[in-house]
C-alpha cells in the first residue's frame, strides 16, 4: 500500500503538468534568463557584426585613384575617380562605370587585373 501512495504522489506533478499547470519558478529566474540570453545575442550578433561595419567604413575611406577594387556584384576594375559619395572604376580601356562608395566589397592587391 505504501508504495501505491508513493506513486499516486509521484505521479500528481506529471499529471499536473500534463493539464497545463506549471510549477511556480522563483522570480529571480526570468531576469537571468534574459541576461544571459542578452550577453549571447551581443557576442554572437551584435559585436562581430559592428566590427565588420567599422572595417567597411575604413575600406571606403581609405579608397583612392589608382587601386583595385572588387564591387557587390563582382565586378572588377581599377579606380580612376573618387567623390564623397561615388567611385568610377574602370573595368576595361575606356569603359568607365560609375558606383556608390558602399558597392565596393574588397580591395585587390596592386597588378591583381594584370594577372586575370
């Protein structure tokens, strides 16, 4: 008889669960949940992506005539002109396209287009 009692009592927190009631949590809980949950999201997120952000930033800064750039869409050709807001690049004797500073994607290191 014992060990029916035990079970019935062992068995009252799962059916409990099973009809939608939850056991109360201490209220500490949820706040560290959230926190650990926050420093994860910042050091899987949010710091990686700002730092890539700040060396795009230096890359279109540091563009000028004569370098080898590479855009978004693929497209490969040296600089021959630099404004605050567009670069032309020329991508074969006298074909000059013009873009925006933030299609550039990667400088290519000098004689790279001789090469290609």
């Amino acid at each position: 008889m014992k060990k029916l009692v035990a079970l019935v009592l062992a068995l009252i927190p799962v059916a409990a669960l099973a009809a939608g009631e939850t056991p109360a949590q201490p209220a500490w809980q949820l706040p560290i949940m959230l926190g650990v949950f926050f420093v994860i999201f910042w050091f899987m997120v949010w710091r990686p992506q700002s730092k890539r952000a700040k060396e795009h930033k230096n890359l279109l800064s540091s563009i000028g005539k004569g370098d080898e750039v590479v855009t978004n869409a693929g497209i490969a050709g040296k600089v021959t002109k630099v404004t605050d807001d567009y670069i032309q690049v020329e991508v074969a004797p006298n074909v000059s396209l013009t873009f925006q500073k933030h299609a550039i994607s990667a400088t290519l290191p000098k004689g790279t287009l001789k090469a290609i």
